[in-house]
C-alpha cells in the first residue's frame, strides 16, 4: 500500500462527492468512455460494487459464492441519495484497524486492506466517467494516481489474470513509465510467456528502455484505464509497444 487506510477512504469520499456532483448535472447524459452507457449506469454500478464489497467485509466473506445478493437501485428520483447513503456506509464497514481475512479476487491479498484500496481506485476510474459526461475530468490525486499505475499495470495485470488466452509475447522488450509530477518511475519488462509471469512491474527505470512513457500520475492512471487519449502523454521510441500494453490492459479490465 502506497496509503495510510485512512488517507484511502478520505480519497473515496471526495471522488464520491464529485462523481455525485456530475451525476446531479445530467443521468441521461453518455459517458465517452463507456459505450452504452449513461450515467445513471455509473452511479448504479459504482454504487454496487460499494454494496458489494461492503457487504463482503462486514460479513467476513471467505468465498466469492458467499457473496450475499444486492438490492436494485431505485428509480432517478432516489439514485444519488441511494449511492451516497452507499458510500457512507461502505466508509463505516472499511474503517477498521487492522488486515481481517476476507475474500478478494486477488489471490496474494485476501484481506480487508485490498479493498480499501480497491475501492478508492473504482471510485476515482468511475468519477472521472461521470465526469467526462458533462466536460472536463478533474485530475486524479497524484498519490492515489501513483498508486494506480502500481495497481493496473502491476497486480491486475501481472498478479491476476493467469487465463491462458491473455498472450503478450514481447521478446524481454522494456517499456519505462515516468511519472512526472510524483518524480518516479517504473519499468515494465516483458517476456516470451504468456503474461502474468512473463510481465513484470519494477520500480525505477532503465537506461535499455524500448520505449518511454511520460506524463502526470493522472495521465498515466487515466490512459491504462481508457480514459484518457494517447495525446495526453509523451512517447518515445514509438508507439507500438504502448498500443500493445493499452490493449493488454483493456482485456484484463474488461
């Protein structure tokens, strides 16, 4: 964790607030990102994986099947109050002291603390959905930024997905990722095997890069997630390596 718990709920409560701002603009409004949808579709999905996840920490879930059932969101009139009320009570369940056991998705941290950290992330992704309906997305908090290039391009892609049909061969190919407003790096070595232990996320960054990617945490965090455009970053050393790893990205976030 890059964050203090406390500094990650804090987080999901200020991009929550923002993404009720710009769902109380418009619901019928689409969300570029997301064809399809509209934003009642974000406040109704961010809102139950909130329910969702609390639901699994309050209960000490052990198991994805012991996942209780959620409710169906109300009607317009009702649904910003219902995801407020949401995210109110997920901050109550998520402020404990300590990593309880808990059922994750992620098998090399099956504790309370992955959701709280988890959920920041969702909650930032989706309101910045909510907010590219109505214009310009606020940047992202360039810790919790930080922090989401570590979690996209490291656990979910390189920790998570172990599906044999993910495939990335990349001949040890390296793609360093500069973080300009935080000053760090990574480096993101890709080897000859199916991706998850052939991709691998290191900090710092090498002189032997294939390729350099440079831009604001907020940038970064934005574009693996599809959310924000190529332009928004600097490329050197072309960008068929980058388009590669966009696209590696999309089908494990899908």
């Amino acid at each position: 964790m890059r964050l203090t718990r406390e500094r990650y709920r804090e987080l999901v409560r200020e991009d929550s607030a923002l993404l009720a701002t710009a769902a109380r603009n418009g619901l019928d409004a689409e969300v570029p990102p997301c064809p399809g949808w509209v934003v009642r579709d974000v406040v109704g999905h961010t809102s139950a994986v909130h329910r969702q996840k609390e639901s699994i920490v309050r209960l000490r879930v052990q198991a994805r099947t012991e996942t209780p059932d959620l409710e169906a969101p109300p009607g317009d009139d009702g649904l910003i109050a219902w995801f407020e009320q949401g995210v109110e009570q997920l901050l109550a369940t998520l402020d404990v002291a300590q990593d309880i056991p808990v059922y994750t998705w992620y098998p090399a941290d099956q504790t309370t603390g992955f959701w709280q950290r988890r959920m920041a992330h969702e909650t930032a992704i989706h309101r910045a959905d909510a907010q590219s309906a109505h214009g310009d997305i606020s940047p992202i908090d360039a810790a919790l930024a930080a922090d989401g290039v570590d979690e996209i391009l490291g656990h979910i892609m390189c920790g998570y997905t172990d599906d044999p049909a993910f495939e990335f061969v990349a001949n040890g190919r390296l793609l360093v990722i500069h973080m300009t407003d935080v000053a760090e790096s990574r480096t993101l070595i890709m080897g000859d095997g199916k991706y998850g232990p052939g991709w691998i996320l290191e900090e710092g960054a090498t002189q032997d890069a294939d390729t350099v990617l440079s831009g604001t945490a907020s940038n970064l965090d934005l574009w693996a997630w599809g959310r924000a455009p190529i332009e928004a970053l600097e490329i050197e050393g072309g960008a068929g390596l980058v388009n590669r790893v966009r696209k590696v990205a999309a089908d494990a976030t899908q």
